[in-house]
C-alpha cells in the first residue's frame, strides 16, 4: 500500500485524516488545521485557473462521513469555522 502524505505538513497521515477528492484525484490532509490552511490558500491564490475555482470537491471526513461544496470557497469556509471550532473545544 502506498503511503499517503498530508498536502500541507507534508507528513504521512493518519488512518483518520481528511480526504478531497475532485475530478483529477485526491488530497490528503492529517488534521482540521491543515485542511484549513491548504483550502484557503488555494480559494484566495492569485490567477488561480477559473475552472479549479469553481468546480465541485467531495470532503471525507475523519468518520468517514462525506460532504459536497460546490466550490473551492465553500469548502475554505467550513473549514476555517470547522477548525477553529475545533480550537475553542
């Protein structure tokens, strides 16, 4: 089995990490705080390709449960209330 590496930390996830998924593949991020930041910084990079903007990824979360945004931004702005909710517990 392939090892899976976070695409923020840069590290081998956990079992119980989060997934996105879209058209092309998918990423694997270890925690709420890499989520975060991975998402919003691609939402608000610079001359980001229209077509990643808004097309639609699938969030599996770390329960397994599976969420759909329409677009990038969506997902950005779950993921900043979900991490810092997460924070504040």
């Amino acid at each position: 089995m392939k090892r899976r590496i976070c695409s923020y930390d840069m590290v081998e996830v956990p079992d119980e990490s989060y997934v996105v998924t879209d058209d092309i593949g998918e990423i694997y991020l270890c925690d709420s705080r890499c989520l975060c930041i991975w998402a919003v910084l691609l939402a608000t990079k610079p001359n980001l390709n229209e077509k990643i903007k808004t097309q639609a990824v699938t969030l599996r979360l770390p329960d397994r449960e599976e969420m759909t945004f329409d677009t990038i931004s969506g997902l950005a702005l779950w993921a900043t209330s979900n991490a810092l909710h997460r924070a504040e517990s």
